[in-house]
C-alpha cells in the first residue's frame, strides 16, 4: 500500500508539476500581453500629449499674433500723436519767426486776393460805364 500511495503521490506531484509549469508559461504569456498594451498605453500617451503640446503651441501663436497686432496698432497711434504734437512744436516754433521775417500770412494772402478780385470787378463795370458814356 505504501507503493501505492507512494506512486499515487508521484503521479499527483507529476500533475501538479505540470500544472505549474503551464500556469507558468500561461503567466508568462500574460506577461508578455501586459507589456504590449503598457507600451501601447504609453505611445498612446506620448502621442496625445505631443498633440496636446502642438494644440497648446498652437493657441500660444495666436496669442502671440493678437498680442502683436495690438502692439503695433498702439504703437502707430503712439506715433501719429508724437507727430501732431512736434508738429504744434514747430508751428509755434516757426511763427514767430515768420513774422520777424515780415511776410505775409495765409490768410492775409487770401484776403489781398478777394479784395483784388473785388477791385478787379469795380474796375470792369467802371470801364464798361465809361465806354457808355463815350
């Protein structure tokens, strides 16, 4: 009886051996799937946050362009109002120049011309009176 139980336990353990050794290998194939889907988790990972990335870069050059635009419209009205002011500077700056000088301002030059016009007039009926009367 004891050979018998001896060689029941050997079978037994021949059976749990090979159990264990396809439980092993059934492991190890497990394994080897959990590794291809982490890696694959992790392409998908590595890809969506360069996606992510560009997205962000993305948003960021738009900003950047707005900010830009803002920039030079500021600073074109920076500049006409720079001007307008050099501009007053140097009229005040001219005139009384100008009038040391003795010229005649524009709006003098406008007013000897309508009264030329004017006078030019008053001769042309005068003419035409006398060349009635004669």
């Amino acid at each position: 009886m004891s050979d018998h139980k001896t060689a029941v336990i050997g079978i037994r353990l021949e059976d749990l051996q090979k159990t264990l050794k396809s439980i092993q290998k059934e492991g190890e194939r497990l394994l080897v799937g959990l590794r291809k889907d982490a890696a694959d988790l992790l392409k998908k990972d590595r890809r969506q946050a360069v996606e992510d990335l560009v997205s962000q870069a993305k948003k960021l050059s738009a900003d950047l362009q707005k900010r830009t635009e803002r920039a030079v419209k500021d600073l074109e009205n920076r500049s006409q109002r720079v001007v307008k002011i050099i501009e007053k500077q140097a009229e005040r700056g001219v005139e009384p120049i100008i009038r040391g000088l003795n010229l005649a301002t524009r709006d003098e030059v406008n007013t000897l011309k309508k009264r030329l016009t004017q006078l030019e007039k008053r001769l042309d009926a005068f003419g035409e009176e006398q060349g009635k009367a004669a």
